[in-house]
C-alpha cells in the first residue's frame, strides 16, 4: 500500500510570482509605478525557473496534455513570439528526429484583487497591502484625468479593477500548442520545446482496445487480458506547501495519466498566479499527461476560463465538443467523459446534447470502465459547498446512472470523501462511486466540520491535504487508495502541518471530525452484468433527466419542494393540454394549406396548357418536330410578360 514516497515538511516555501519588467526611457507622463517582481514574504530565489537555454529568458511552463487516439499536445510559454511554435522529438533521450510545429496566442485581461492574496488561510501571500495598492494607485501621472485613483486602504478595493487604470491589466506570455502525432501507444517519448536546452519525456498510454478472445470456458473477456492502467487523482491545487507536496507525490507515483478535477492554479484574477502555476506544476506536467475540467476558479473572479482555455487546450475538437471545458477521451481501460459545472446542463443544453453522444460512443469492449470528471460534487457531506449542484444532478444523475457510469470524480469541498455506490440519495451498488477529491492544498484551506450524522451514502471523510491513485487492474477490478499528507494548523508561516499523524484545524479552532486514518485504501468491484445491467452497457442513450433528491417527508425543504413539484406537473398538464389544442391547429392548418396549394397548382397548369395548346406549342397539340421554344418569365412594367426563346420546354 505504500507508494514509497516520504513527504518532507518543507523549510521554506519555494513560490514566488515572477513578473518580467521591460526597462526602457521615460517619458514626462510615464507612471514611476514598477511591478514587484516578488512579494516580500516569499523568497523568488527559491522559484523553479528555467535557465537552461540560448537565450535568456528561457521558455518554461511546460506540460502535456492529450489530444486524439494517438496524439499528445505539449503547451509552453515563452517571453515573446520570437520563440517559434516548434517542438523536437523522439523515442531516444538523445536523438530527436522528428519535429512537430503548432501555434502561438497571448493575451491580456484586467486584474482583480483577492483578500487570500493578502491573507491565505495557509501558503503565505501573494502580494502585500502595500503593492496592491501600489498597482492602484495612479495620483504620480494621472491627475487631472479619468484615471486618478489614490486609495489609502485597500479593504474596500478588492474585486475587479478598475479599466481606467493601465497598470491593473495583465498582458501574458506567448503560449505555445505544438501537436505531436502520431505517436506509439506505450512509448515513451522524449522532447525539448524551442529555446530550452532541457530534455522532457512522458509514457503515451496504452491504447483503447478489446481484449484477445479466451478460449471457450476460460474468464470473460478483459478480466486479466489487460495491463493495469494507473489514474493519479487531484483537484483544487494551488500554489501552497500542500500543493507542492500532492504534485510531488503524484510524481512519484508515476501514473499513466493524471486527473486534475478543476481549480489548477486559484490566481482568482491576478494572472501572474498562472505563470507561477505552470512553473511550480512543471515538474509533473512535462512528465505525465495531465488532463483537466474548469473549476469556479477559472470561471470567477472575472476569469471567464479566459487562462484556462488559453493555457490548458483539452481533447475537446476531438470528441465532437465545440467547448473546451467539457470533452471525452480512451485511456486504456477506461473512457473518461470531462463535464463543466458551470455551463447550462439541462436537457436541450449544448452540453447535455452532448453529454448524450458521448455516452452512445462508449464500447465496453474496448473501456470496461467509465468514469466521469466534474469539479462540483452531486454528493458532500461537509459543511462546505452543501447541494450547490442540485439542478446539474437533477438534469444529469439520472443519465450517467442508466449509462452505467462506475465512477465520478469530483473536486471543489476542501476535503477528501469516497462514496459507496450511490444513486438517488441512496447507496445503490449499480450507482457510481463519487471521490470527492478537493483536498489538493490551496490557500483557502481545509474545511470543517463535517455534517453529523453521516450520510448512509457515505464511506469515507476526512479534511486534510492528499491524492488519490486508482490502479484499475482489468475489466472488473481496481485498486483505490488516498493518502494524506499534511493538515491545515501549526506554528509555520504557512500554517501546514507535515507531521504525522495530524488533524486539520480552522482559523477559528474547528477540528476535523471525519475519520482520520490518513489512508483510505479499497478493492473496487464491478457487479455482474446480472446485478447491474447498466454497468456494462455500450453506447447507451439514458434518459435525461431525474427529479429533485428524495428529502425527509416532514422537513421544510421538503414541503415547499412538494408544493413546487405540485405546480410544476400542474403546469405541465396545462401545457399538454394548451399544446394538444396548438397541434390540432397546426394539423388543420396545414391541410388546409395543402388543398388550396393543390388547387392553385391545378387552376394555374390548367390555364396554361389551354394558352399554349391555342398557340400549338405542346407536344400532341400541334406542335413542331424541334420541340416546343422555351418559355421564360420576366418582370416587366405591366407584371409578368411571356416572352419565348430556344430550347426545349
């Protein structure tokens, strides 16, 4: 059970922001403001930065993501758009003899101002009171126009910047996408991106296919006819000690691919936070395919998945989806379907279309296994986020339920807890599991407490820092494990505790209640076709949608969810009614249009045959061997004049 990875509580954090500053003559009206290339709590000696190139600086951020069946997509960043979209590559460390080219894109969008930048629950600042108000400020050049700000306290300035002010935009690096194709499935291949002397490399994972066929009375098909195919597990990282230290150990885990379930890098508007996301996730992005789904933080806090989509380009083209934030891909034994929690999901939604032809292109035979990744969990049963996904689980659970789905891997509760299978507010066997996996690390911290009692539902709960590794063995077994790593509470600026055994404590002194093992270790079985049809379906079209969770009958909610569904079916029976009169209309309007079309098209051909039969000019009524001449019919000052031409009629 051990992944044979030590986590070292670490003795000084090693994040900074790093901003370039191009210097150059000043002009009269020049603002004197210079932005910090590092805040003064966070040493930037200590930040993974490239240095390894011809020219200075080097290109950085790298990581791989996946694109079709045989292809992967590496994206990098570099200083400018003088670095070309080129990446070297090869299946030898030393001898790169294929090259690929991609494209560039850069960006820029106004900043807005968190108060966790100034005072994280855990991690340390991302800037000062005094250099965010430093950025503000434009009293040195802008008097006497628009543009004067001169805030002396920050408190009431938080949020989205203001657009008169050119300091508050952030203009990003050039972002680099080269697509590598084809490649060999279980290869491992070894790149280099354009101006930087580093060599990376990454596995391709094995190809989706159905297994050998077993001789008669021998085991069913895929069970042992397939090699183990290893998933790393993540959701909201951030840039903290206990982000630093999931990345870590899902490095050493070494998956084939990892899952990161939303939230990456909580720059929450200020937008250096994903340069330094992309530099401190590295390490593990340039070595394993990392594939994601948005989160809130890459939707809120005027992101718009403006960085996200620019920076984190999914298999989406791919899999027939127009939107970047929702996507399915093959990977081994299992067909992973991404879905957005923050975009419409009801039944005639682009995505919920969507979400239908996915599931109809699942073939068991090839990916025994389905699991579904979104950031907001359908079950929680902590006091965080309570139920924010009831309409998404009404429009959904439902469809992912008949389509068999076996797991959902959630994240966004700052907290680790595995279901049973669940459907309905019920354990169910033929239900998926759900691993709500928001434990990554980032500056918001742990939450507590969790709700008592605990929910039959649920199998596992603890708020702490951690990662999961699902090893999914053959076409009915895998094995499951989490493991923490730290909790949120001690003495160290960065209020992480690495000691074990530990237990999360809250800014305010709540302690973590869940189970506090540390580990959560499982054997995942998939019942037999027999107990759970829908665990084995192929190319399935579920229905689309499941009513509110069931409540206790006496509760308020539960009352005034009665009344609401009352009004609703009487509205619903309403609108039957008021359609089934609309279509008896349309049905009678329509025949009527048709008889007197026909009558029309009648009278008319009856008049013409008549004018060209008195002229001779139709065959069998007088007409010459050549044919009829052509009749045209042009607009004149008198209406419609005939006039006659060449060629046949």
């Amino acid at each position: 059970g051990d992944w044979g990875l030590a986590v070292q509580k670490p003795s000084r954090m090693w994040l900074a922001v790093g901003l370039v500053v191009l210097a150059g003559p000043r002009r009269r009206l020049t603002s004197d403001y210079v932005r910090p290339s590092a805040s003064a709590f966070i040493e930037s000696q200590l930040m993974p930065v490239n240095h390894q190139c011809a020219l200075q600086p080097c290109s950085g951020q790298v990581h791989v993501t996946l694109g079709g069946p045989h292809e992967a997509m590496v994206m990098f960043a570099s200083a400018t758009d003088a670095t070309p979209s080129v990446v070297e590559y090869g299946y030898d460390a030393k001898h790169h003899d294929r090259v690929a080219y991609g494209e560039m894109t850069s960006y820029s969008q106004l900043m807005s101002f968190n108060p966790d930048m100034v005072t994280p629950p855990i991690g340390l600042p991302t800037a000062t009171e005094a250099e965010l108000l430093k950025i503000i400020n434009t009293s040195s050049w802008a008097k006497g126009s628009a543009s004067y700000d001169n805030p002396k306290e920050l408190s009431a300035r938080f949020g989205l910047q203001s657009y008169k002010n050119p300091q508050a935009y952030y203009g990003s690096p050039t972002l680099h996408h080269v697509s590598l194709s084809p490649l060999r499935p279980g290869q491992r291949v070894y790149y280099r991106v354009a101006n930087d002397d580093r060599v990376h490399s990454f596995v391709m994972p094995a190809a989706s296919e159905a297994p050998p066929a077993q001789p008669a009375g021998g085991a069913p098909a895929g069970d042992g006819a397939r090699a183990p195919f290893t998933l790393g597990l993540c959701a909201d990282v951030g840039q903290t000690p206990a982000s630093n230290a999931s990345m870590q150990a899902l490095l050493a885990a070494r998956p084939d691919v990892v899952l990161l379930a939303g939230d990456l890098s909580y720059a929450d508007g200020y937008y250096p936070r994903w340069d330094s996301f992309g530099q401190l996730f590295e390490p593990l992005s340039a070595e394993v395919p990392v594939l994601t789904c948005p989160g809130n933080h890459e939707e809120g806090s005027s992101e718009a998945y403006v960085s996200y989509n620019s920076r984190w380009r999914m298999c989406a083209k791919q899999s027939g989806s127009s939107d970047n934030t929702y996507w399915s891909r093959e990977l081994g034994s299992v067909h992973v379907i991404a879905l957005n929690s923050y975009a419409p999901t009801e039944p005639g939604s682009q995505q919920h279309t969507w979400l239908v032809e996915a599931l109809a292109r699942v073939d068991r035979a090839r990916t025994p296994w389905l699991a579904v990744m979104m950031h907001a969990p359908f079950y929680c049963s902590n006091s965080g986020h309570v139920e924010e996904t009831r309409l998404m689980r009404r429009d959904m659970e439902r469809v992912l339920y008949e389509a068999g789905v076996d797991l959902v891997l959630n994240g966004h509760v700052h907290a680790y807890e595995r279901t049973f299978g669940t459907f309905d507010m019920k354990p169910d066997e033929c239900g998926p599991v759900y691993l709500n996996l928001g434990d990554g690390g980032n500056r918001e911290g742990a939450y507590v407490p969790w709700l008592v009692p605990q929910p039959e539902w649920s199998a596992y709960r603890e708020s702490s820092f951690g990662v999961g590794l699902l090893q999914l063995l053959n076409a009915t077994h895998a094995r499951y494990e989490w493991r923490r790593h730290s909790c949120q509470g001690s003495s160290d600026p960065s209020n992480v505790n690495f000691e074990q055994p530990c237990e999360s404590v809250s800014r305010q002194g709540t302690r973590d209640n869940g189970q506090l093992l540390g580990v959560d270790e499982v054997v995942l079985v998939k019942p037999t076709p027999a107990q759970c049809a829908n665990r084995w379906r192929s190319g399935a079209r579920p229905a689309a949608a499941v009513a509110f969770p069931a409540e206790e009958s006496g509760s308020t909610a539960a009352q005034l969810r009665g009344a609401f569904a009352d009004e609703m079916r009487a509205m619903s029976a309403r609108l039957r009614v008021g359609a089934a009169a609309e279509g008896a209309l349309a049905v009678f309007v329509g025949v009527s249009l048709v008889v007197n079309c026909g009558l029309a098209f009648i009278l008319l051909r009856h008049r013409r045959l008549r004018a060209f039969s008195a002229a001779g000019r139709l065959p069998g009524y007088g007409a010459s061997k050549e044919g009829p001449p052509h009749v045209q019919l042009h607009e004149s000052d008198s209406g419609l004049e005939r006039a006659q031409g060449g060629g046949n009629f």
